[in-house]
C-alpha cells in the first residue's frame, strides 16, 4: 500500500454544537422565524461551554442558515431572509425568465401537492379556503393572497428543505404571482379560473388524493403557461 493512512480528524465541539442545531432544524422541529434559547440555555442542554455554543452558531449564522436577534440571540432563517435579491431583479428585467422559473415551479409544486395531500389536516383546509376567498374579495390583494395559498402548501407538506427552497426563490415568486394576477390575467374572467383551479387543489388535499392533488396543480400551473403562449410572453419584456 503506498499511500499510508492519516489520522481522522476529530470535529470540535463548535462543530457539533452546529450539527445538532442543523439536524433540528433538518427535522422541522425548528422552523423558519423560530428563535433558539439563549446562549447559557443551549450549552445547558448540549453539555457544552457557552463559548462551543456560540463557535457553531456563528457558523450556521455564516451559512446564512440563523439570524442575529435584537438584543441577543438567533432565530432560524425565514424565507423573506434568505430570499435572492439576484433573482428577483432578473425577473422583473426580462419577464421571459419567468417562463423558466414556472417550469421549474411545476416540478416542485406538484410533488409537494402530492406529498402535502397525505398530511392535511382540518385546520390547514379551513386555512386553504380562507386564502381562495381572499382571491375573490375585491377589497383583498388578490396577488397576496394567491401567494400565501402556495405557501401554505410549501408549509403543510411538511419538508424542511422544501421550505427552505421555497425561501430561497420567495421574493422571486412573489413578483411572478404579482405579474400574473395584475398585468398577464387580471380580467374577471381569468380570475374565475384560478379561483376554480385553486380550488380544485384544495378539494384534492381535504380528500387526502395525492394523485388528484398533483394532477390539480399540474393542471393549473399549465393553463397559466397556455396564457403565457396565448399572450406572447415575449412581448411582455422589460416591464420591470
């Protein structure tokens, strides 16, 4: 053998200290906004020195995974946080990204429809439906309110890394919703259609259907990209 073997590296006790807090929120047990007990309480817990404690926090807080709390402490990173102000400007310079960004929203939004289907409980129904009567109350924002329905799903469907891919393009999704509700099928008629589409979604996840739940947002997210043909997206460029 000529290579010889090296010493394993033992991971320090910062190292841990942020696996452990990774691995809690990798678990969902921490979520985004949530705020992590103190400095003194975690090393209580981890049965380490404060200063441990605050080595792995800063390296998850580096990672852009926590963020600085006034007057002490971390929370876990939210999606309005971590968003990507990069991709948010691209969007709203050429309006014909948008295009690729609803390929790519219909093949995570109905995986997590489908996945989502098999966790819904009442609550999240009743929260469901709230949102879609918010899309037809004319004293409402519409755009927001079609938003918080697909960010409601993201949260019922209950995968941290989705959550936290769905932070990542937040602002970026906002601005797409925005486009589409205001400027691409605003009209009464359009209107009438993602209201019946967003609610054929929700009618999927109260029955517990994972395939109907997924083919409801397939279908949905395609009549928006026949509107985009319809409509010739590219002549929509620039509108930022």
């Amino acid at each position: 053998m000529s290579e010889p073997f090296h010493p394993i590296e033992q991971p320090s006790l910062g190292d841990r200290v942020a696996s452990e807090v990774l691995r809690r929120i990798a678990s969902g047990d921490l979520g985004p906004g949530d705020r992590l007990p103190s400095e003194r309480r975690l090393a209580e817990l981890l049965a380490v020195s404060r200063v441990s404690v605050r080595a792995g926090l800063q390296q998850l807080k580096a990672q852009g995974l926590l963020t600085v709390v006034r007057g002490g402490g971390a929370r876990v990173a939210a999606p309005e946080t971590i968003g990507d102000p990069a991709l948010t400007a691209l969007a709203q310079l050429d309006r014909t990204s948008l295009l690729d960004l609803l390929e790519i929203r219909t093949l995570l939004e109905c995986w997590a429809a489908e996945r989502a289907a098999s966790r819904t409980t009442a609550a999240d129904i009743t929260e469901l439906r709230g949102h879609i009567a918010r899309m037809a109350d004319p004293d409402d924002n519409k755009a927001q309110a079609d938003i918080d329905f697909h960010l409601a799903i993201a949260r019922i469907c209950d995968s941290p890394i989705y959550r936290h891919m769905v932070g990542v393009i937040h602002g970026t999704l906002s601005e797409m919703v925005r486009f589409h509700r205001f400027e691409l099928f605003g009209g009464p008629e359009d209107d009438q259609a993602v209201h019946d589409q967003h609610s054929a979604i929700a009618d999927a996840l109260e029955q517990r259907d994972r395939a109907a739940a997924r083919d409801a947002m397939a279908r949905h997210l395609a009549w928006v990209r026949s509107r985009y043909e319809t409509l010739n997206l590219a002549a929509h460029k620039d509108l930022g």
